[in-house]
C-alpha cells in the first residue's frame, strides 16, 4: 500500500513498521507519543497544515515512507 496526504497516521502507523522513526527524522525530534496518539485519525495532510509543513516537506516525508 502506497501512502499518500491523505493516509491517516494510524494507517502510517500500522502499515510501516519504522514509521515513528521515519515521522521522527522529518519532524527534526522525536515526536511525543500522546502527540502522535492524538493524531492517529488525521491524515497526514491535515497533521502537516496543523505542523507547518510545505508541500515539499510532505513529499519528502512521502518518499521515506513508501521506501
């Protein structure tokens, strides 16, 4: 399964097995676990706009994650 903007970090979550690290990496710090448990429903696009994250950012992110 490929993901995309639109997959939910919940989808991320159980469809990469190193997606935190990964999340981790992009994001520049480890990400708090309540943080990411609250954003399990977002979808990535929705978490990136909330985040701050450009279209190239996302992308990049992308990249990693369909490795």
């Amino acid at each position: 399964m490929a993901f995309s903007a639109n997959s939910t970090i919940n989808e991320i979550m159980k469809g990469k097995a190193d997606a935190k690290a990964i999340i981790d990496k992009h994001a520049g710090r480890p990400i708090d676990p309540a943080q990411l448990q609250m954003a399990m429903g977002m979808s990535l696009q929705q978490v990136a706009n909330f985040v701050g994250w450009n279209k190239e950012k996302i992308d990049a992110l992308l990249v990693d994650l369909n490795a």
